[in-house]
C-alpha cells in the first residue's frame, strides 16, 4: 500500500464510530484493573456485543492484540444472536473496531477491507455520512464506553444517551445507561437537581422498564435514601439482594446502603461477602475502608461519654481502615478519591509525611480533571490549616480551589473557610494585599459589589 493510500486509509478510519475514535484515552484509567472490571461485569449485562467490543478496545490499550482480535471476533459471531433482523447495522462499531486493529497491527489491506464494509453499508442504507451511521444502539455503545472510563466522561456519555433517547424514549437499556450516568453525575459533584432532570426520577423509570437491572436497583435504593425516603431505598436495597445475593455490584452498593443508614456491621457483612467473590476490586476495598472509618467515629463519640472504652479497639479500627485503602490504590492506582481518603487517615494517624507524600504525588499528575484538582486543593488547604499549623498555605490551596470554576460542596465551603480566615488576619492586622484581593473575588463571586 502507497504511502498516499495510507493516509488515505486513516482519513476514512478517522470518521469511523467505534471505540477508537471515541477518545477513550488510556492514561485516564488502569487498563489491567479496568479488563478485570469488565471481565466481572459481563456475566450481568445483556448486550454481549457491547462487551466484546469494550473488552477488546481495553485489551488493545494493555498491548493485547491477539486477545483483543479474539474479542472482535467473538463479538461478530453474536451479532447474528442480539440483532437477527439486522445484523448489518449490528455489526459497524465492530467493524471500525476490527479497521482500526488491524491498522495499529500493520494489516493495511484487512483494515481497508473493513472500512469497505462500513462504506458500503452506509451507501446502502442511505447515510449523509459515508463511514458512519447514526443509530440509537451505537449512541447507546458510546455512552456505556465513556460511563465505564470514569467521572472525566460522565458529561460525554450522558450526552450520548440523551441522543438515543430522542429515538427510542422507552427503550430500558438506554434509559438504565442515562440514569445511571446521572446518578453518578450527581454523586461527584454532590448535586441535587429535581424534577425530571434529577437521576431519582431517571432511575424509577429505568427500574419500571427492567425490574431485574442488576445495575440500576442498587443505585435507586441510594438515591432515595439520599432524599430523605430511606424507607423506601431499602424496600429496593432488599429487593436487589433477593434478586441477586451473589452478585458483588449489588453487594458493594447495599454494603454503602447500610452504612450511610448507620448500621455498619450489615455494611462490613455484605462488603466481605463482596470482597470474597471479587478479591482484586479495588472500589470494594474503598467502600470497606469507609466502613471501618464510620465504625471508628461510632467508637470516638461514645468514647466521649464512656471513659472505659478501649482505645485499642479504636486504635485497630483505624488500621484495618487504612489496611483497605491502600489495598483500593493498590489494585486502582487511579482511584483518585481512595488516594485522597487514604491522605487525611494519615494525617489523622499523626503520619503527615506519608499523608504529604501523596498529596504530592497527585499535585504532580498532569491528567487530573478540573474536579479532581479543586477537590486536591480543598482537601490539602484542611491539612496544611489543621495538621501543618500553615494558615498562609491553607489560604493559597483554599483559593486555588475556589478560582475552579465548578459548583460544588467544596467550592462553597472554600468561601466560607476563606472568609472566616481572611478576616481573623484583618482583625489581628496581618492581612497583606493578596488578602483583600481574595477577599474581593468572594464578594464578587457572591454578587456583593460594594463589598468587593
């Protein structure tokens, strides 16, 4: 193949929709964790071709390309089974999937086979494009691709979802990808939206059109214990436990149920039931880590008012909380929520350098989305203003927090411990003029002009 024939190949490979051209990028994730993930999750979704296809994609990005092509070719001999009446259709994410392999494998002339194939079906069937489609199940592919690749592409994927949504409004696996997309949406940015925007109400329509989603009971449960209708979430949490006892997902998400309720032991019950059927989850280890932490606080309050109550218990608790969340980092390097958690039990266990040392090396990745970084500054500012005694570091990190322009819990609080700090130095005279000037941008912020 000439070299201009070759250009001319990734030009057409380009317009393709398939999981190379939806800019999954693997320095977002932990390719090994995330094929394991996968590898856990198969056996409870429906659309196999959906999961051999992300599968081979993840096996790509971990250098497996063999495996990957095993992958492709196993979801091309399903597509017949999921799309009988329409196995042409059913089969162009595939088929950008298998052009783009072969290219990276350096087999030009099967790539531009399969880029023939996609041509020549999009002709057909009368597409303005002449490489791609628009199809509600590929918008449905894209969205669970981008869920699966973390927070960074929660928005992307919602937007997928909502485009196949417009076609077919009561289809039950795009409206379980929407809700679920929101709920998690709402969970990182600490949100509540109402009405039909909010993931509650996307989720109770999701369970109506599919009862047994392994995937969606769990998260309605959370969502109405989060709004105050726990009763109601744990008839759900129940429900999801009698349909699936063994399923790790639904155990991970109930053990989080029974924690936020208070009743930590069910939690940590569940949670180890979990861990012995996925051992190497590191979300599992997170959500036992937070557990044991609750556990702790239960023990620190009573303490309060039963002078015999034995430290070393607590003293224990604080291990065993610490003991999985490392374990979390471990098997999720990237799991950059564990990695601040683990950061402020280490300020917490009087160990600041270990606690500064991961804070560290999170200031120092360069891929960090704009949440993760407020949420960097925020946590580092309590630890510099609590566990360094540095009032002037905690301004400097509390303001870096708040200039990042993305509404949520921390940014609010980050005004207010700003504020609070900023006029004790004014009363005491130390404050200097970077002081008033962040000062001034709060009231700015807040609309307060003449203040500012």
């Amino acid at each position: 193949m000439s070299l201009t024939s070759q250009e001319g190949l990734k030009e057409s490979l380009q317009q393709l929709e398939c999981h190379f051209t939806w800019e999954l990028q693997k320095e977002h994730i932990d390719p090994g964790e995330l094929e394991e993930r996968i590898d856990e999750q198969t056996q409870f979704t429906k659309s196999k071709v959906r999961d051999y296809n992300l599968r081979a994609y993840v096996k790509f990005l971990n250098g497996k390309k063999d495996e990957a092509l095993e992958n492709l070719q196993k979801a091309e001999e399903t597509v017949p089974i999921e799309y009988p009446g329409d196995v042409e259709k059913g089969s162009l994410v595939t088929w950008g999937n298998y052009a783009w392999l072969h290219y990276h494998m350096g087999n030009l002339t099967e790539s531009q086979a399969y880029v023939e194939k996609v041509e020549s079906i999009c002709k057909q069937f009368g597409s303005e494009s002449p490489y791609k489609m628009e199809l509600p199940q590929i918008d449905c592919e894209k969205g669970f691709a981008l869920l699966i690749f973390g927070a960074r592409y929660y928005e992307k994927a919602k937007e997928s979802f909502e485009k196949a949504l417009e076609k077919e409004p009561e289809n039950p696996e795009f409206n379980a990808g929407y809700a679920i997309t929101v709920y998690h949406l709402e969970d990182i940015f600490a949100k509540k939206p109402s009405g039909k925007e909010s993931s509650l109400e996307a989720l109770k329509v999701a369970a109506k059109l599919n009862p047994d989603d392994v995937f969606v009971l769990p998260l309605l449960a959370i969502k109405l214990q989060a709004s105050d209708k726990s009763v109601e979430g744990e008839k759900w949490i129940e429900e999801a436990l009698q349909k699936h006892p063994d399923v790790p997902y639904v155990l991970s998400y109930a053990g989080k149920f029974y924690r936020k309720k208070g009743d930590v032991e069910t939690s940590l019950q569940l949670l180890k039931k979990a861990l012995k059927k996925a051992p190497n989850t590191g979300f599992l280890h997170h959500q036992i880590g937070l557990s044991y932490r609750a556990q702790y606080l239960v023990m620190k309050n009573e303490s309060r008012y039963d002078k015999c109550q034995e430290k070393d218990k607590m003293k224990e608790l604080k291990r065993v909380c610490i003991f999985h969340l490392e374990k979390a980092v471990e098997r999720k390097p990237n799991f950059f929520f564990a990695k601040i958690d683990l950061a402020k039990r280490y300020a917490e266990q009087e160990q600041p350098q270990k606690a500064d040392e991961m804070y560290q090396k999170l200031f120092a990745k360069n891929n960090l989305s704009s949440l993760e970084k407020q949420q960097l500054h925020f946590n580092y500012g309590r630890f510099q203003e609590f566990n360094r005694r540095s009032r002037s570091e905690a301004i400097k990190h509390y303001f870096a927090a708040l200039k990042i322009e993305i509404d949520s819990i921390e940014r609010e609080k980050c005004k207010c411990i700003l504020k609070k700090l900023i006029k004790k130095k004014i009363r005491k005279g130390e404050a200097n003029a970077e002081n008033f000037a962040i000062l001034g941008f709060i009231y700015r912020l807040n609309g307060e002009k003449e203040q500012a």
